[in-house]
C-alpha cells in the first residue's frame, strides 16, 4: 500500500510543472486556452504502465512547446504586435489546463508505447502571479499596439455579428471564424500575462474585460451556426458584443493618445474580408 502511494505521488510530482490544479482549472475558461494536438512517446522497459506514463508526459511536454508557437505564429493585423507577443512566449511556461487521449497504442516489437492526445493549454499559471511586469515605459511604448490588434478583430466579430443578424450566416467562412477565435486565444493568454505598472491597471482591466467578452460573443456566433437556430445563444451573443463595444469606445475615450494609431470604427460593420 505504502509503495503504490509513493508511486503516485512520484507520478503526480512528475507532472506537475505541466498541469494546474483544479482550482486552476475552473478558473480558466474556453476561450483562454490553446488547444493542441500531440503525439508521445514512452520506452516500454519493465513496466508498460510506468511507458504509458512516460508517454503522456511526453506528449504534454511537446503540447506546451507547440502552444507557444501557435502563440506566436498567430495572425494579427498589426506588425509590431508581434514582437509583445514574442516576449511574453518566451518568459511563460505553460501549463497543460486539461488534455484527454484520442489514442494509445502498444509497440512491442519497438518496445514502444505511443499515445495522441488532446491538450488545453495556458501560456502561465493562473494561481501564480504574471511573469511579466510592465513598468510605465515599456506599458506606454507597447499597450497601444495590443488595443490596435484588439480593435481590429473586435471589428471582424462586428462584421459575423452583422451577417448572422442580417440574415447572411451562409456567406460566413467557418475557417475565418476558427482563426478569429484564435485570435482571441492568444490575446487573452498574453494579456493574463501582463502585469501593467499600478496606475494602469484600470486600463489593463478594460483591455482584458473587452476581449474577454468578444470572446465569449464569437464563440457563441460560430455555435449558432451549426444545427437548429438558436435564438437565445444568439441573443446573448449579441449583448456581450455590445458590451464590450461600449468599453472599447470607453477605453478609447479615456486614453485617446494612446490608442488614436487605429481607424477601425466600433459602431460601424463594414464588408467582411
């Protein structure tokens, strides 16, 4: 009894850099974590348990390092963006938030065990503080270039939200839609990243608040696509995206210098691309 308990615990220390606790877990949503599909390896020795082990280990271990590619090999619309996002991947971790297996397999001729999963990935710990700390320069050089991105694909979810309304769903392109959402991802894990200097937390908030909502509406427009109507999803679809249309307009109210950089209308939906 005593050396299966030691075994687990050695098994959960193992994993642990990997996977958040499940307080962790509840705490991040769907629309904050990157989902990745890997394969691992294990060395089947003894034990084929102890090689099934090693081989999700493996495949988490791969997860993490593929999140942070898809991370930073995102689309954006704004050039300079990129470089923020390349600095937050390359001091964050990544954690495993959930993953399940799609499909295992035992090679004993090779004395293989391999396995496919499915990983939900977040670039930091939401338990631990951010990993990274902006100080008013670096805050004041770089922010405008998120709200930039951020205005951009707000307007994208403008433009579904229009077609769905309109009556125009079938027009949409269920590839643009999946990239958009992306989009979101990636924006929000950078921005749960951030640690702003103290006098510009509310800003940060507004930023974070804003995208999180736009995440959420997206989501549910891409559901309202598939299968009967859904007039309800629809609907809260349509009062998340208003509200964070309204802090968007705030937001750019409140700091109008900083980010004037970006001519994308919040109240307007032009022809989608």
């Amino acid at each position: 009894m005593k050396r299966t308990s030691l075994i687990f615990l050695f098994i959960v220390l193992s994993l642990y850099p990997f996977i958040t606790n499940a307080a962790g877990q509840e705490s991040a949503g769907e629309d904050e974590a990157i989902e990745v599909t890997t394969d691992g390896v294990g060395t089947i020795k003894d034990d084929a348990a102890a090689a099934r082990r090693s081989a999700i280990d493996d495949g988490l271990r791969i997860a993490v390092e593929q999140a942070k590619g898809v991370f930073v090999n995102a689309e954006t619309e704004v050039e300079s963006y990129a470089a923020v996002k390349d600095e937050i991947a390359t001091k964050c971790k990544g954690y495993v938030r959930t993953y399940k297996i799609l499909n295992e397999n035992k090679d004993d001729m090779e004395k293989l065990y391999r396995v496919r999963l499915q990983a939900a990935v977040l670039l930091s710990n939401p338990k631990e503080s951010a990993p990274v700390v902006f100080d008013e320069q670096k805050f004041t050089a770089k922010i405008p270039d998120v709200i930039r991105e951020a205005i951009a694909i707000s307007q994208k979810t403008n433009e579904v939200s229009e077609m769905i309304n309109t009556k125009r769903a079938a027009q949409l392109n269920p590839e643009m839609l999946k990239k958009l959402r992306s989009r979101y991802v990636i924006m929000i894990q950078m921005l749960n990243s951030i640690e702003p200097p103290k006098g510009r937390a509310d800003k940060h908030q507004m930023i974070k608040k804003a995208i999180s909502l736009k995440a959420k509406a997206t989501r549910l427009y891409a559901e309202t696509l598939t299968g009967e109507p859904h007039p309800k999803k629809l609907k809260l679809a349509n009062g998340l995206n208003e509200d964070a249309n309204r802090i968007l307009r705030e937001l750019k109210e409140r700091f109008p210098h900083k980010a004037s950089g970006s001519k994308a209308k919040l109240t307007h939906q032009p022809r989608m691309r």
